[in-house]
C-alpha cells in the first residue's frame, strides 16, 4: 500500500484543484477559504475533509507535511 496523499482544494460547489496520485492512501479536502488556517486546527474543527488510512493522515499531520504542501 501507498503512503500518498491527494489534495482536493474546493474552490466552488463543483470545482476542485486536485494534486496528487488517483491511488492514494489518503484524500485531503479543503475548502479555497481555509487554506490559511492550520491544517492541525482545520481537521479538529472538521474544515479539513479525509478519506483513507488514518495512520498516513495523522502522520502528515504531525510532521508538518500537509502543512509544506498547501503553502
């Protein structure tokens, strides 16, 4: 198994900039508006969407490479 993210940014209702590999472990989805916001603060606040494995999440997370990658 992959340990990939795709990021999903939602700039409108059904419109998406997607960056990433389509088999990846896990799918990261924030809204155009909350990309300023903390991506720690944004997924306990429920902002930040994720589909996948947990563990590849949580570990981006707490690495800082989410963060890296929607700056």
């Amino acid at each position: 198994m992959t340990s990939s993210i795709q990021y999903r940014i939602a700039k409108a209702k059904k419109e998406e900039l997607v960056e990433g590999p389509d088999d990846a472990a896990v799918v990261v989805t924030l809204g155009v508006g909350d990309i300023a916001l903390d991506p720690n603060v944004a997924y306990m606040t429920g902002k930040l969407k994720a589909a996948g494995d947990t563990g590849v999440l949580l570990r981006a997370l707490a690495s800082g490479e989410i963060a890296a990658a929607l700056t």
